[in-house]
C-alpha cells in the first residue's frame, strides 16, 4: 500500500512520546505532589536509616519507619503551637496595619539617597506608594499569600497526602524500583539503568537535605539579626526568608525585599543595616555554605537554572520552579550517565556487552 514501515514505526513512537509528554502536562499538579512526597520521603530517609540501625535486629523496618513518623509528628504539633502561634499573630497583625502603614511611609523620607537623587526624593516616593496601594500588585500580593498557600480544600489535602505518600515511598519503594527496571527494561541494559537510579538517590537525597539545611541557617540569621536590631515582626519575616530558600534564583531575593518594604513601613530603623548584611548573608550561603552542603552534581550552570526557574514559573507557577533544579539535576545525571553507557560500547572488544 506504499506504506514505509520503518516511518510508520517512527511516527508512532514520536506521537507517544507527544501523548506521554501531554499526559504528563495535563496532570502536572498531581504529578507535582507525588514528586514532593518524594522529597520529603528523601529528607527523612537517614533518620529512618538511623532508628533501624540502634534498634534490635528482630524489630521490623516498619516499625522504624512507625517511630520515625510518630517522632515527627510530635515535632510538628510542638512548632505549631509555639512557633506557629507566633507566626500566625503577627501575621493577622502585618495585615491589619498594612493599609495605614502604606499610607504613611515615613522611613521613606530617612533613606539616604545619592546627591542626583534627592531632588527626586517624593517623586520616587509616590510612585512607591502607587505601586503600593490596594490598587498595585505588591501590597494585595503580600497580604493574600499566605491566604493563598493555606486556604482551600485541595490544598489542605496536598498537605495532607504528601506525608502519607512519603510514608508509602519509604516502605516500598525498593520494591516498586526492581518492579519497573524488571518490567520495563532488557537485561542487558539494566546495570546502565541501575547506575542512573542510584545516582539519582543520592542526588535528590542530598538535595533536599542541603535545602532544608540553607532554609534552616537563613531562618535562624535573619531571625536573629531582625531581632537583635528591633526589627518588627521579626519571626514572620524570617520565616518568609526561610521559605525562599525553596525557591531557586528569585526566591532568597524575593524575601530579601519583601523584609525590607515590610519591615520599613512597619517604622525599622535600620534598613539600610539590614541590606548591608543580607549582602554579607547571600554572599556566605551561596558561596561558602551552599557548596559545601551539596554536591557538584547538584551545582548547574547558572544560565541553565535560570531557563529551568522561567520554564518551571509557566509550567507549573511556584511548584515548577521548586522543581526546576532537581529536575535539571536529575536529566544531567541521565544524559552523564547514558554518554559514558555509549562511549563505553563503541569501545569494547566485538562480543563483549
């Protein structure tokens, strides 16, 4: 029927491959959630590791994991209560004075500016409480975020299953790995496919670790330095600084002029102190504290982390560019991985796998 069958096979895989990857979009917020337990199931894997190690031998793995689970959610309602309360107060505070505050910005008229700037000192300023006002886009985006992350049912269910799932992933997730290598890969190319899986572990399980690890150090410095120098809201605005530390690129940033618009409105006299130690901050988390925390697998180009941070925002919003790191990690270790596959069969001897 003239039908070339090698073109035909070709076709056909191609429009697979597009009906995969559609899939794959269609369902991406799903699909989202079940990669987040993942995390979250890596960031909890030493300490199950280590409740199995200092228990008896005839104790079950899953009652390490039980332990583990129970420990962690005793640690979860003791921040709620202490930390959350706190968070939660001055919150509802911030919101309440945030109209009036925005109104009057007297730290506005106490930033020094450049000689060839001050004459337009209250040009600048109202064109700040513009953008300001509850007719910008900064002022009803920071008092609706939290708003945002924590109302609505199918939020609160994500929250809900990511630990769940987490707990599934941890008690069976060596099974379900041998099931799909078994399944969906020949054997002559398992130990290739093997190699990638093991890479991909210890990558995603460092990642998220030293991630959490960068989130706890910039709650902790922020929360002291705000502190220290009288900084209101203080515990709030170090819990935004802890968060951006999720957010590759644009997420410490992000946090950094948040706490200085909030915090100068709110009448911080030390505003300009403060730039000049996030400055100093930035430069030994990212520089010195980061690296040492993660490995060069996990460090990429930062031009590719920027593409991968833009394409995760209109892919997915906040979520793909969460993801956007580990998933560019994670296809830098196939590609590494696959090459030297490659490299090495056109160099072994005829015969030989």
């Amino acid at each position: 029927m003239g039908v070339d069958l090698k073109a035909a096979r070709a076709a056909w895989t191609v429009f697979l491959l597009a009906l995969l990857v559609a899939a794959a979009y269609a369902i991406r917020e799903t699909l989202s959630v079940f990669v987040i337990a993942l995390l979250f199931a890596y960031l909890l894997m030493p300490l199950v590791g280590f409740v199995e190690r200092i228990t008896p031998p005839q104790v079950s793995p899953r009652i390490a994991l039980g332990i583990v689970y129970l420990a962690l959610i005793g640690v979860m309602v003791s921040l709620a209560v202490t930390l959350g309360s706190k968070l939660a107060e001055e919150a509802n505070n911030l919101a309440m004075r945030l109209p009036a505050l925005v109104q009057n910005p007297e730290w506005m008229q106490r930033v020094p500016l450049p000689a060839w700037l001050e004459p337009a000192r209250d040009e600048i300023i109202y064109r700040l409480q513009q953008q300001l006002s509850t007719n910008g886009e900064v002022l009803p985006f920071i008092k609706g975020l939290s708003g945002h992350i924590l109302s609505g049912a199918k939020y609160a269910l994500y929250m809900v299953l990511t630990p769940i799932l987490a707990f599934f992933f941890l008690k069976d997730g060596s099974a379900i790995r041998e099931d799909l290598v078994s399944a969906l890969v020949d054997e002559p190319r398992r130990p290739v496919v093997e190699n990638i899986l093991t890479d991909i572990n210890l990558l995603l399980g460092e990642y998220i670790r030293a991630l959490v690890l960068l989130s706890l150090a910039s709650f902790a410095a922020n929360g002291l330095f705000l502190s220290f120098t009288g900084a209101p809201y203080g515990a709030l605005l170090a819990g935004v600084a802890g968060l951006g530390e999720f957010i590759p690129v644009v997420g410490p940033v992000a946090a950094g002029l948040i706490i200085i618009v909030v915090s100068g409105l709110s009448g911080y006299g030390h505003v300009l102190l403060y730039m000049l130690f996030w400055v100093i901050f930035r430069l030994a988390q990212d520089y010195v504290l980061s690296p040492y925390l993660m490995s060069k697998g996990v460090q990429l180009n930062p031009m590719l982390v920027l593409f991968g941070v833009l394409a995760g925002d209109q892919i997915a919003g906040v979520v793909g560019i969460f993801l956007s790191v580990p998933v560019l990690a994670v296809l830098r270790v196939m590609f590494v991985r696959l090459r030297r596959a490659r490299s090495l069969d056109l160099v072994a001897p005829r015969g030989e796998v």
